[in-house]
C-alpha cells in the first residue's frame, strides 16, 4: 500500500488545539459585540455561481477568485468576501427583512493571492453591516462597533487607529484633475500604498495619469498628516471644496465626540479600499505597536450593490474583521493566551467501572458553570497529574474512596501549587476553583 505524504496546500492551514482555542476565544468576544448591538447571524453558502460574485468585485480580486466548472457544468467560484453574498442574499430574501437589517457574518472565505505575514488564501472574516440606511448614524455605528470590537480584543485605546475618508471626497477631487473616468484605477492604485510605499504608488500613477497629475494626488493624500480630525477635514474641503461627502464627515465627527471615542478616528484621505462597490465612507483600522501587519479592520459604505440582484436599490455601510491577521498580530504581540485544553479541571480515573459516576460529578460541575473533562482510563495518580499539566488543566478532582464518602467527598489538586484538599464536596471545591 502506498503512503501519501501529508500535507496541505500553500496559504491554507491545520490548526492545533491551543491556536484554535484562542481563535474560538476571539470570536466568542466578537460575536457578543455584535450582539450587544442589536445584529443578527446569517450564513451563506461557500459557492456561489461565477456571475454572482465577480459582478462588482473589480481589479484584482477577479484573478484571486477559485472559479471552476463542477460536475454538473456549472460556472462556480468559491466567495472572496462575505459583502457580495450578502448583497445577493438580501436581494433574494428582500421580502422577509425588516430595514434597516443588521447582520453580521463570520465564516470562512478563499483568495488565490501572494501568501506574507498574516495574509493567506483561506482565511476567516468576522462581517457586519446595516442594510438600508444611509444615514451617518448608521455609518457611525459601524465605526463604533469597529472600536468597540478591537477594544476589546487588543487593549487599551492607544493601541489602535481607525483612519477614514469619503470616497466622493476623493472623486471630487479626482474631477477636478478632470480624471474621474480612470477614478477606479486610481483609488487601486492609491489603496496599494501601504504594501508598495509612495514611490511605488507614483510609478503606478504615472502610467495612469502621468507624472504632473500624479504628484498632485500624491500631495492631496497626504494633506492632513499628523493633524487632528477638524484640521485635516479643513485641508480636504480646501483642496477638494465641499459637498454632501464633508458633511457627512462632519456629522461623524459630531458623533464621536457625543459619544466619547473620538480619541481613535483619524480622517486619512489615503484610505480608498480597492474593491469597487464601495461609495462614501471607506474606513481602516491598524495596530500602533505593530503597524506593518496592515489593516486588521476594513469597510465602508456600498449604495449601489444590491443593483446588481434587484431592482430595489438598498444602501448598505459595513467592516469586515480579518481574523487570521488580527491573531497573527496579537500573538506576535504576546496579547494571545492560549492553552491545550477546554476544560478547567479533570476527574481522574481510578477504575474503569467508576466512568458513570465520574461523568455525573463532571456534569454538576458544567451546571456550576465549570468546564470539567473526565479522564478515561485508570492510571496512576502521577501521571495523570502530568497529563492535566499537559493539557494546560489547573484543577484535578481526585475521588475518595468509598469509605471515605467516594464521589461525593473527594481531594481537589492544585496542580501549579502541587498541594491537595481533602474531604471536599462538589459546592466547596466549585467555590474554591471559581475564586482568584
């Protein structure tokens, strides 16, 4: 019999049990985010037909896109986002969502591009957005929930930076230069000014623009640097005038210092986003400890996407939160804890036929809200204290034996302390492990 080598492919990975568990522990923190604010989960599925999610990607995404024929010769692609299906799926379920519809979505999606840092072709998205509203309370809240979400997962406020801007802002200053037929090169091209830096970016704009046009971008993108939110509006509305688009930043700021987070946003006409559906806030969120990681947080607002599936147009502002970046950055941060095991404490295994009553002390501990693993088979004391120190179990339940009260009179073990309890029950030691 032939042996076949193990392995997967480039950009896609296994996950072990500590990385996986600390994934978990994020999106648990997410999803109670998301919660809190009112949204609800939806799902999709991973395939979708090839028309359906390369109607509005745009630019490089459509090269990155998993597009097959499958068994029945039907043009299909695996999802590079989770905003197009979305669109798709409001549009075909329009009649039985109650606007404005908050949503949010975290699964998978697939991208066949150059793998780095943080960057890989399968990868997790944590989406949520708000569905027919265009209202800058409704962008608000999006940016708010982008603050909240990261807050809680990377520390303290100075931790973080959300940089936005107004892709009408932009256009407007693009028609200015009379460039706006070559706007969605442009915002490309801009949007690759982090991977490439300025020189690179003027290169690209100099083929598209030349070289007169493209320094006076490269100076409007970067009116503002270092200046607070007002100043840098001031600077944009002079270079660019002023329009529904800067009231709209405004009204935003007006928000944020109502409602006490100012202190995170920094307006950056440099943020367009490269995907073409998006058409007045486009917004991006780095780590100030660890900035080359790129954006960890990113959306915007799309008025026009459900177009494309139906004839009733619904605006929609959403972000996306790239997992696997974020847990790369934190774990690079030392801000990731991560252990072997689920479960808080063991019971260990004296005799087999000692399984059921095992598993029932187990299950009085979950009620109590403890996480309790049962150890399956009998072995000596020490080397299953070994295997709970393993496995990252602070607490091991070691039962009595029956004249000494068996499963409801046993010793608790303190494995970091090595020191024991005796003559527990399950309310004293339950107590005990519950207090710090």
């Amino acid at each position: 019999m032939t042996t076949i080598k193990p392995r997967v492919l480039k950009g896609f990975r296994d996950f072990l049990p500590p990385q996986e568990l600390a994934r978990r522990d994020m999106i648990e923190t997410i999803e109670r985010r998301f919660r809190s604010f009112g949204f609800v989960p939806i799902d999709t599925p991973a395939l979708e037909y090839a028309e359906i999610l390369l109607g509005k990607g745009g630019g490089e995404t459509e090269k990155q896109v998993y597009r097959f024929t499958d068994h029945g010769g039907r043009d299909v692609a695996l999802r590079f986002d989770l905003t197009v299906p979305f669109a798709r799926f409001a549009a075909e379920h329009r009649s039985g969502l109650i606007l404005p519809f908050k949503r949010y979505h975290i699964a998978k999606v697939w991208r066949g591009e150059n793998t780095q840092r943080g960057r890989y072709r399968e990868f997790t998205q944590c989406d949520f957005d708000i569905l027919g509203s265009d209202c800058a309370a409704a962008d608000f809240e999006i940016l708010l929930m982008m603050r909240c979400c990261l807050l809680s997962l990377c520390g303290t406020k100075t931790d973080l930076t959300i940089r936005l801007n107004h892709r009408g802002l932009f256009n407007r200053f693009l028609d200015s230069l009379g460039l706006r037929d070559k706007s969605a090169d442009i915002l490309r091209q801009v949007d690759k000014l982090g991977k490439t830096g300025r020189e690179g970016v003027r290169e690209l704009l100099e083929e598209t623009t030349g070289e007169r046009a493209s320094g006076k971008i490269l100076e409007y993108i970067s009116l503002g640097e270092g200046e607070d939110y007002r100043k840098a509006l001031e600077q944009l509305k002079a270079a660019a005038g002023e329009g529904e688009d800067t009231r709209r930043l405004e009204e935003l700021h007006r928000y944020m210092k109502d409602a006490g987070a100012e202190d995170c946003f920094v307006l950056d006409p440099s943020i367009t986003r490269g995907l073409d559906y998006y058409t007045g806030l486009v917004c991006e969120t780095f780590l100030n400890r660890l900035p080359g990681i790129g954006s960890v947080c990113s959306g915007g607002r799309y008025d026009n996407l459900t177009e494309l599936y139906s004839r009733e147009a619904a605006g929609g502002v959403g972000a996306s939160i790239g997992l696997d970046r974020l847990q790369a950055a934190l774990e690079e941060l030392g801000s990731v804890e991560s252990g072997f095991s689920a479960a808080a404490t063991a019971i260990a295994c004296l005799k087999a036929e000692d399984s059921g009553k095992a598993q029932a002390l187990a299950e009085g501990f979950r009620r109590r809200g403890i996480r309790c693993e049962v150890f399956l088979e009998p072995k000596k004391q020490t080397q299953q204290f070994i295997l709970a120190e393993k496995k990252g179990i602070p607490w091991v339940i070691i039962p009595g034996t029956e004249d000494a009260g068996g499963f409801d009179r046993f010793t608790l073990r303190n494995i970091a302390a090595r020191e024991n309890r005796e003559g527990l029950d399950a309310e004293t030691a339950a107590r005990i492990m519950t207090t710090r």
